[in-house]
C-alpha cells in the first residue's frame, strides 16, 4: 500500500506538472522546479513530527479498515509526492526548445534522475540509516534539495536574459503549435492507457521480486533498499540508452512493444531457471534449508577488510562472503537488471511516438 501510494502520488504530480509547463515559458518552469524541491525539503523536515508524532503516536492504536489505511497513506504521501513527480515535465519543459529534442530530452532526464533514485536508495539502505539514523538522514536529504534549488537560480536568471534579448514568440510553451493540439491530443490517450498497462505491470514485478527476495534471503532492514536500487538502476540506465537511440529508431512504435514484450519474457524466463537450478546449486540449498540468515553486519565488515587488504599495510588474512555476494548481490542483479532495464529503454520509445513520430516532417 505505500508503495502504490507514492506510485499514486508520483502519477498526479507528472500529470498537473505537465499541464503547468505547457503554459508557461522556459525560465518560469526552471523557477517552479525549484520551488518544488523546496517544497519536498520542507516536508522532510517535518515528516518526523507527522509519521512518528500524530500518525504513529496518536493514531497508531486505531483500528484502521484496508480501504483507510490505503488512503491515509496516499493522503500522507501526497504533499512530497506530488512534487516529485510535478519537478520532471516541468525540467523537461526548461531544457527542451525544440519538438523534435524532446524525445531524447524527456528520456535523459528521466534516466538520471530514476539513478538518482538509485543512488539514494542505495546510500539511504546502507549508509546513512545505520550511521546517522532516522532523523539525521532526513535532514540530510532536506539539504539537498535545497541545494539543488539554489543550484538552478543562475541557470534561471541566465535563462531570462536570453530569452529578453529574442522575439517573445521563441519562448511560447511547445503545445501551443497547431500540428499538436489538432494531431497529438486525439492519439495520446491510447498510448497513455498502454503505457499506464506497462506500469501496472512494472510495479507488479516489483512487488512479486520483493516477496520472492525477501523470503530466500530471510528479509533484512536491508533486502527492500537493495531491491530497490537494482530496481530503479535498471530502468535509469535503460531510459538514459534508450534516448541516445530514439532520434535514429526507424519504428519507434514496433520497437515500444518489443521492448515491453522482451522485459516480460526475460522476468518469466530468469525466474524459472532460478526455480530449475535453486536445488542443484549446493550453497543455495544449503542456504535455502537453514534457519538463519545471513549477517549482513559479518558480510559487509568483511568486504571492508578486502578492500583494506588491498591498500598498503598489514596483511589480515579475510575470508570472502561468498553467500552474501551471491544471494545478496548476483541473485537480485540477474533477476531484477534485464527486465527492468528494457522496460526503461522504452520510454524514450515512447516519447519518440507521442512528440515528434505522428507529426509531419519530424522523423
């Protein structure tokens, strides 16, 4: 339920962002960006005081349906979520000025950001929870956010000037050309509805990779964190190849479905080999018979003493996490990797079709 409440979240904020930037200019859009990191930093501060202090303290003993709970979530998440999802259309409209970039543009900046999301993910799980805990890192992430607003403000002054010194008409949002209010809005919707299918989907995978991890690895504070990552570094790395290619992909449509085709066949495929060869492999029967789990704690000191060993200086003989390395590590990257990082490689497809495929004289 949480994570179909941020998904929630995130969807209406991409669809009011993408409203907005198409009716304002370039250095307008860049100022709103900022002022959404803003807004998500400032619910960072808070959240503490919300979840622990009123939802956790004072209503935590309630006895709460499925139904209201799903919505007390969704209503929760909604404040930061909505941002997060506004600030990607809105960056988009900023950097694109031309139709016929916008495909590449969307794809790259959704790329990045989704690593991004990887890499917090991954430094959240493993570094920052255990060192600074709950309240530290949130203040952490607070930081940064601000950080990137203030970052954008010369990007945004520089913008305006350039945009002073021409025609006022080169910084008329993009949706205002007639070729796309007469042509796109008629054809969006079934590829909206398809694309709506591949995330249902997605997110399906997602759910199903975490119960089935999280079982054969005895699930840790750690096993969703490092799903997650693996997760969304598939997908961003898949939308940051996938743009440079749009531009010069003949079909875009065909190749949007093969590509959504080919990510459901590499999850059932990887999973059953998974299933064909878990009792032949001994350390994962072994593993998969016992009670215990894993010490991630013995694992990771461990790595850190090879890493050590390798620089000058006294030689401390450390044995290898052989079982943490393949069921914390290769077993979720060869599950989770493939599927998702051809379901990124779509979206730029995607964009190639919606923006610039349809409209004549653009290729």
């Amino acid at each position: 339920m949480i994570v179909a409440a941020f998904m929630g979240g995130l969807g209406a904020g991409h669809l009011v962002g993408g409203h907005v930037a198409d009716r304002v200019s370039r250095r307008t859009s860049l100022m709103l960006f900022g002022a959404s990191e803003l807004a998500i930093a400032a619910f960072g501060v808070s959240s503490v005081t919300l979840y622990y202090g009123v939802l956790y303290q004072r209503l935590g003993q309630l006895d709460f349906g499925r139904g209201a709970m799903a919505l007390l979530l969704f209503g929760s998440l909604l404040w930061p979520t909505f941002f997060m999802g506004a600030s990607l259309p809105l960056l988009a409209r900023a950097v694109t000025d031309r139709i016929d970039r916008a495909a590449s543009a969307v794809g790259a900046l959704y790329g990045f950001n989704t690593l991004g999301a990887a890499m917090g993910a991954l430094v959240a799980t493993w570094v920052l929870l255990p060192r600074l805990g709950l309240e530290g890192s949130l203040r952490v992430g607070a930081a940064l956010n601000v950080v990137c607003a203030l970052v954008l403000l010369p990007f945004a002054l520089r913008l305006g000037r350039a945009v002073a010194a021409k025609p006022r008409e080169t910084d008329r949002p993009q949706s205002r050309d007639a070729s796309i209010e007469t042509g796109g809005g008629r054809r969006l919707w079934p590829w909206a509805l398809a694309y709506g299918f591949a995330g249902f989907v997605a997110l399906s995978y997602e759910i199903v990779w975490f119960r089935l991890l999280g079982v054969m690895m005895k699930s840790t504070a750690f096993t969703f964190g490092t799903l997650l990552t693996l997760y969304l570094a598939g997908i961003g790395f898949g939308a940051v190849a996938g743009s440079t290619l749009a531009s010069r992909i003949r079909q875009p449509r065909f190749t949007f479905f093969a590509l959504q085709g080919a990510a459901g066949l590499s999850a059932a495929v990887l999973l059953g080999l998974l299933v064909a060869v878990a009792d032949d492999v001994g350390t994962l029967r072994g593993y998969f018979g016992s009670y215990e789990p894993l010490s991630v704690r013995d694992s990771v000191h461990a790595l850190r003493m090879l890493v050590w060993n390798i620089l000058p200086g006294p030689d401390t003989r450390t044995e290898v996490p052989a079982n943490f390395l393949r069921l914390c590590v290769a077993l979720p990257l060869l599950m989770v990797v493939p599927p998702t990082l051809l379901m990124g490689c779509a979206f730029p497809c995607l964009q190639r079709v919606v923006q610039t495929a349809h409209r004549p004289g653009i290729r």
